[in-house]
C-alpha cells in the first residue's frame, strides 16, 4: 500500500545527486499530486541545506517522478537525476511478484 503526503503538507526530503551535484536536505511543502501516468509529486522548498556544488535555487521547485523500474523518487537538477528519499516511508507503488 502507498502512503502519499497530503497537498500542504510539509516533508522532509533527502537528494542523492552525481559528484557534480552532491546533495540537499530540508522542507518542502506540497503543492500537487499527479497519480495519472507517471506517478509525481510537486513541491516547493521552505528550507534546504545543500552540500556540494549545486545552489538552493536548482531545488526552487521540484517535481518529484517514481521511477517504477528503480523503486524510488526522483528529480532532475539540470541535467542529471538526483534519487530523492521523502521521509516518513512514503514510497510509490512496486512491483508484485507474478
């Protein structure tokens, strides 16, 4: 069963970036759900702490993608994907055994 925040709701995020991203961590507030398609999550930032080269604006607005091949959340900073954890447990549907 998926457990999906709620529109308003403010999560913990948690980005693993490529070395010429490196990462973030901070609140984010919800701002959609999309569950037609690709499964997404649209948030913006209320607090962020990043390390690494990457800026605070590069996370200004994320849309946040379940990759249903890797089981896990993810965004793009630029060019290149970051894998994102939302804290909590909330994870997108998996994949069943047949």
């Amino acid at each position: 069963m998926i457990k999906l925040p709620k529109v308003g709701e403010v999560v913990q995020l948690f980005g693993i970036g490529c070395e010429g991203c490196g990462h973030f961590r901070g609140q984010f507030e919800v701002r959609s759900i999309i569950e037609q398609g690709d499964l997404s999550i649209v948030v913006e930032p209320r607090e962020i702490q990043c390390e690494g080269p990457v800026e605070k604006g590069a996370f200004a607005h994320l849309t946040l993608i379940w990759n249903r091949d890797l089981e896990c959340w993810q965004t793009s900073c630029g060019d290149h994907e970051i894998v994102v954890h939302i804290s909590g447990h909330y994870s997108g549907p998996t994949r069943q055994a047949a």
